[in-house]
C-alpha cells in the first residue's frame, strides 16, 4: 500500500500557519464586547456539510452563550490538523483517521463531537472515460466488482488533498481490490469544481465521492458507480465507517478553557438539534442567513444527505471510535493504535437529555 505522502504530511505538521496570518492569533481569548473567541478551522464551502455548526451560527446560538467564532479557512483537513497542533485553531472539522496523525506526534487532539453518522462516499467512475475505452456503461455496472477494477489500470482517480482522508481511503479500496496504488491508477488532488467538470469530460476518470456529487452525476448520466455503497460496506467496512468530518478539538486549550469549550459545544448541540428537527427547507432559510448566496438546487441536494446523516446526539459509539482508528492504522496514516480514551472526548458536551 502506497505510503509516501504520510512522511510529507507528518514535516508539515511542524510548521506554522504563517501564511494564514494567523501568528498574532491567542486561541480562546477574550474577543469584541466581553465574548470568549473560539478559533474553528475549516475548509472550502461548509455551508452543508457542517450543518450543526452553521445552523448555531445562524440561529445566533453560539453568540447567546457568549462565543464569537472566528473561522480559519485552509485547504483541506491536513492544514487543518496542522492550525490544532500549532495552537492556531481550537476546534477544526476533519476526521478522526487524519487527527491521529496529532496525537501520534504527541500532541492532545481529540475527538470532541459526532458530524455524521457514517460516510455515504461511492466510487464514481466517468461515463465519457468508460466510452472512450470502449466499455458500455450499462453492462460495466452489471460486472462483479474485481472485475471492474481489473478494466480501469491506468485511471486517474480524484481526491481532495494530498495525504488527507479521501487519498488513503482512495488507496485502500484500491489495494483491497488488487490494483497497485503506485503503478495502476494515478492519484491527483484537485477541488471540488474541478472534480466534478473532470469526471464530466472524461479527465477525471474516478472519484470516491460523498453526497450529493456521487448521487447527482449518476442521475445526470455522467457517472457510474464504481462500487456501491453496499458494495463497500460488505467488503471494506473500514473504510464505509471512516467518516469525512468530525469535530476535533485541541484538548489541552479545551482543559484550559473549559467553560468557553462547553459553551461552544453546547451551543454546537442546539444547532444539531434544530437540523434533527427541522425540515429541509427550514435549515436551508437558516443557513440564507450566513449564506445568503446559495445555489437552491444544489443546497438542497447537500442538505437532504447531511441532515440524514446528522446523529441526534454528537457524542460517538464506542465501535465507531475503534473502527475509525483502525482505520487509520490500516490505511498506513498512523503506525500505533490509540485507545477509545486516547483517541476521544466528550468532556465538554452538554449533558443528555432525559
């Protein structure tokens, strides 16, 4: 299994956030009009993908406990993990399997609250790339899996970011299936516009996509499913539990602060709550309200997948955890597990409701 983008990943972590302009940043202190500042690191357009989140900050939640967030954009979760262990985030969107690369260079990151109940991601394969090798769409889906990827050496596949979740889940399916990572498909790291317009014209050939790219290039007759969902949880159940976003928190800021912590996930919950509760149309005037810009069709098709993923209550199982620290033992991002306590807290949020 291909490796060598984890010894990159791991000197990036040693550096600091200086182009950010984020150096003069003191994470948790007091901001404009007597609030408690928290740092939240996050990456491209959230506006449905972290739903809880962006409802509490709609809906005023975090500001009526006295938080003001102060949001660090980067490019994808390693420079996200990276913000957490400098000290330059308190709280950052990513998964679990990339914040233990953190805690394997002993530096307290911790799980701190549930995003999504479980990954929805498919394979998607280009129906412009599968024409041009002569296959027929129709009849390439009908093949059992092995013998699908066995017609695909060669492919280009999309991920996110280099040495990040959906790279190493990309490889492990890939190795599972018996293709070589290194020499049989080519793995490049474009955005989210980029994959999709590939995957439309035939340059991307494959992308393990979440919802609602997968679902909504299949409908539109661009794509094909490499693997369906069923299909991954039967084989590679890792990789269906290995989940894209999570709530990670600096747990020594956290222990430091932790009455701003609690206030934040408590506010974070009420967000929850109000997308369990609430219909798709209502989260969606909600978010109007700090995304006024957004794209009907589309918002739509992102907020009917993550409201169905979203738990009713953010802390996690316990086969939840193990299974997404397997993964990323198994997936070559760590080279020592950690335990559920290690790995996880739900120390600041609030208490369950009777």
């Amino acid at each position: 299994m291909r490796k060598p983008l984890r010894t990159l990943a791991a000197f990036a972590l040693l550096l600091p956030l200086a182009a950010c302009g984020l150096d003069d940043v003191e994470p948790g202190a007091a901001a404009a009009a007597g609030a408690d500042r928290v740092l939240v690191g996050t990456s491209g357009d959230s506006a449905g993908t972290q739903l809880a989140y962006n409802i509490a900050r709609a809906e005023g939640y975090f500001a009526a406990e006295g938080i003001e967030v102060e949001e660090v954009q980067v490019n994808g979760a390693p420079l996200i993990l990276q913000a957490l262990i400098n000290d330059q985030a308190n709280v950052g969107f990513l998964s679990l399997s990339t914040a233990l690369q953190g805690r394997e260079h002993g530096k307290n990151i911790k799980l701190g609250a549930a995003v999504q109940i479980t990954n929805d991601w498919t394979p998607i394969i280009s129906v412009a790339y599968l024409k041009k090798k002569g296959i027929d769409p129709a009849a390439f889906v009908k093949l059992p899996p092995k013998d699908r990827l066995a017609q695909i050496k060669g492919s280009v596949w999309a991920v996110n970011a280099a040495g990040g979740l959906y790279e190493r889940a990309t490889i492990y399916l890939a190795d599972h299936y018996g293709l070589d990572p290194e020499r049989d498909i080519e793995i490049i790291p474009l955005d989210q516009v980029n994959q999709v317009a590939g995957v439309k014209d035939g340059a991307v050939n494959v992308w393990l996509a979440s919802p609602p790219n997968n679902h909504l290039l299949v409908q539109s007759g661009h794509a094909v499913e490499l693997l369906t969902h069923d299909e991954i949880v039967a084989e590679t159940p890792l990789v269906a539990n290995a989940r894209s976003a999570e709530t990670i928190i600096n747990d020594d800021w956290a222990r430091g602060h932790s009455d701003v912590a609690k206030r934040f996930f408590k506010a974070y919950q009420r967000g929850a709550d109000f997308v369990v509760g609430h219909s798709v149309p209502e989260i969606i005037a909600s978010l109007g309200k700090v995304y006024p810009d957004l794209s009907d069709a589309r918002i739509t098709a992102i907020v009917e997948a993550n409201k169905k993923n979203t738990p009713p209550d953010s802390r996690h199982p316990t086969p939840a955890i193990e299974a997404q620290v397997a993964f990323a033992v198994a997936s070559g991002n760590i080279k020592k597990t950690f335990t559920v306590d290690e790995a996880y807290t739900d120390a600041y949020l609030p208490p369950v409701a009777p």
